[in-house]
C-alpha cells in the first residue's frame, strides 16, 4: 500500500476485512482439504469438492448481480461472512461428535460456494466506494495483497494446528470471520446513488452485455478463465503433500502459503512500480510464466522447489490479476458494478473451483503430476491462442484506454429506443 492508503481509515478497515475473511477461508481450505483425502483417499473426491463450490455461481449468476447493485454493499459482505462463520462452528461442532462425513463436506462446500458467490463480487464493487478514483488502481492491488498476506501464514497455521486438532482449526477459521465482519460495519455507509430495478431479462443480463460489448475486458477476463482453468493445482496439494512430497499437513499448509508469498513480493513491487505501458503484453507473459512454473511444480520431487514453482506461479498470478482488476473496475460505472462483478466472479470462480473438478479428474485418470504439467502446457497454449484472438488487447498500452463518456455509457438492449433504469 502507498503512503496514501495508509492514511485512508476506511480503506485500512477493508483491508484487514480482506486480510482476516481470507485466513479464515484458508485455514477452513486446508482443514476440510485434509479430512476429505483422509476419509475417502480419492482425487475425484478433491475435485468435486470445487465443483460443488462452483455451482452456485452458475445458479444464482443473475441474482448475485442485482443484491450487489440494489442493497447497500457493506451490509451485504458483513451477513455473507458471518454466515461463513457458522460453517466454521458447524464443522467445529460435527467434528467433536464425529459426526462429519463425505457427504456433510459435499454439502457444506455447496454452502459455502453460495455464500462466498454473492461475497466476492460485492466486495469487488464495494472498494471503488471505499477509495477515490485517483486511488484505486493502487487499492486493487493493495486489497488483492490482503488476501495473500493472509495466505502466507493461514495455511501453513492451519496445517500446525491440524496437527493438533481439527475442533481447535475450525474455531480459529470461525473467530477470525467474525472479526472480520465487525471491520465491515466500520465502512462508512456507501453512497445512495440511483439503484436499479428489476425490469425483466434485459436488466438482469446487463452484466454479461457490458462484458461482450467491450473486447478488451472480455478477452482478459476469458484468458484468465482458461488459463487457470487448465493449469491450476490447488486441488492436488493434498496428494502431492501425502504422497509425492511426503510432507503431512505441515507440508500442505506451506504448498497452499507459497503462491501468496510470491504474489505479495509482486504485490509490493506493484504498489510502488505500477504498470502503465504495454499492459497487454505484461499480462500475456506473466500467463506464460504461470504456465511454465506449473509444469516445473508438476515435475518436481523436491519439497523447495515445489515451493519456488509455487511462488513464481502466485508472482504471475499477481500480474495477471491486477491488469484483469484494474479494467473491469476502471471501465465500468458503479451503478454496472455489481452485475458486471457478478459476470466477472462467475469466469473467476470457473477458472477456479471449475478447475479443480478438472484437475481432480485428469488426477483420477492420469495420476497427479501428469495432470499437472498438463495443465500447464494447455496455459501457455491458451496464452498463444488468445494473442491471436485478441490483438487489440495484445497491443493494450494503458489500463484506460476509453474516454470518461464511452466508459460510462451503459448497455441497452437492441428494441429499447428509450434508456432503461439500471
């Protein structure tokens, strides 16, 4: 964060938000990670795990949108986490009984997967309420940092403290969502600028609109679906932590910290040297480079240089992310918010938990490292692909390239002659 954010209170109460949601999410990762692989031993099962958390974001794609845009922000994201906290307590309690299961972890994970659906992208649409404009580029960057700060040493803490228990994991993730919400309710209240209304289809589908209309986010946030889609690994850290690395928990909980030790080191040199010039290009390699890192970690036996891999992959990811970030949030108007958040978390939330269920079935098929340097291999070829797709983006200089009119123009559907109330 620059010295300006520092000194910015309601920006320093969202960012421990983000920094206490994401520990709390990481230590629940890790713990119902491990419990799965030790109750059923199944790769298949790891995968499902994320497409159940995928699911929702399919089924309530439209409504994400409209809470985020009609009702106030911060309100929204404070019940979102403390609905997570009570899964924590849920699992602490289903745990002491022994009472949890296979299919209470399938279930659970569909919870969750609803919640954090609606979560993220009202939170993304939030900060550009919390900060000013000439702010937010830094501030995505800075927010995106909170999660990785986190990630350093949540995952490897809730590995530790499996090692001890599961009850005690399950009410660390819980206490430390409920501090989480008390930061949220410490925002200012965002502005009551024009809500909009539910008008049929049209006004639902404005998101996806928004998106198809502009080449250059939509060509972005298409990359990084794809690219992560093939080549993320997440899913298999348990197999390469029990019988690659032969690591335990310990080892887990460093695999899942190491991307975000990466990506924090980019994060850092991001928030001092941004990129202005040739964005397009920078994303495109650092797509490349996630690739790259992703077949090395594949192909590694060795506990650090799987770290390493893991830490240049998180670097890039970085990259990546703060470009995707910055033209989303930079060229849409807060009334699209939402919606477009929405559109933009459900392509994110493909690439992520639509990932795992695909590298948890190439992993049931062809064991974990083939399906990980496969995946990696299918990144860099996605990258090639998409250069050729999307020239305009490929030769993108700046993350604002529109003018402030063009940008603040919304879609309309194609028969409506008069401007709907979005």
């Amino acid at each position: 964060m620059t010295h300006s954010l520092l000194q910015h209170r309601p920006f320093q109460a969202f960012w421990l938000s983000r920094v206490f949601t994401a520990a709390s999410f990481q230590i629940l990762a890790v713990a119902t990670a491990w419990q799965m692989y030790s109750i059923t031993g199944s790769a298949l099962d790891l995968g499902l795990v994320g497409l159940l958390e995928f699911v929702p974001r399919v089924l309530f794609i439209l409504q994400i949108g409209q809470v985020a845009d009609r009702y106030d922000r911060r309100l929204v994201t404070t019940i979102t986490k403390a609905l997570q906290s009570l899964a924590a307590l849920l699992l602490c309690v289903l745990t002491l009984q022994g009472m949890l299961t296979r299919e209470i972890l399938f279930a659970l994970a569909f919870v969750l997967g609803t919640v954090r659906a609606f979560e993220i992208p009202t939170m993304q649409a939030l900060l550009p309420n919390v900060v000013p404009a000439a702010l937010l580029p830094r501030a995505i960057v800075a927010s995106a940092s909170a999660m990785q700060c986190a990630t350093i040493v949540a995952p490897a803490l809730g590995g530790l403290l499996f090692a001890v228990g599961p009850v005690q994991t399950y009410a660390l993730s819980c206490g430390l969502m409920l501090i989480a919400c008390g930061l949220m309710l410490v925002l200012p209240k965002p502005p009551c600028g024009e809500r909009p209304t539910v008008r049929g289809l049209d006004n639902l589908l404005a998101g996806f609109r928004y998106i198809r209309e502009r080449r250059d986010i939509f060509g972005a946030i298409s990359l990084d679906l794809f690219a992560v889609l093939f080549g993320g690994a997440t899913a298999l850290l348990p197999i390469f932590a029990s019988e690659i690395l032969h690591a335990g928990p310990w080892g887990l909980g460093l695999l899942r910290s190491a991307p975000a030790v990466g990506a924090i080191t980019m994060s850092v040199v991001l928030a001092y040297f941004p990129i202005q010039r040739a964005v397009g290009k920078k994303m495109f390699l650092a797509v490349g480079v996630f690739g790259m890192a992703t077949m090395l970690f594949g192909v590694s036996r060795s506990l650090w240089l799987s770290l390493l891999a893991l830490a240049i992959l998180g670097a890039a990811d970085m990259v990546s992310m703060m470009v995707r970030g910055a033209l989303v949030q930079l060229d849409t108007p807060d009334p699209m918010r939402g919606r477009v958040s929405a559109v933009n978390g459900l392509f994110i939330g493909a690439s992520n938990q639509l990932g795992e269920f695909e590298s948890g079935l190439t992993a049931h098929y062809f064991g974990a490292p083939a399906a990980v340097v496969l995946g990696g291999a299918c990144t860099m070829l996605v990258a090639g692909i998409w250069i050729r797709c999307f020239p305009g983006l490929w030769h993108r200089e700046g993350l604002r390239c529109e003018s402030a009119a063009e940008s603040a123009e919304l879609p309309q559907p194609a028969h409506q002659a008069q401007p709907v109330n979005v």
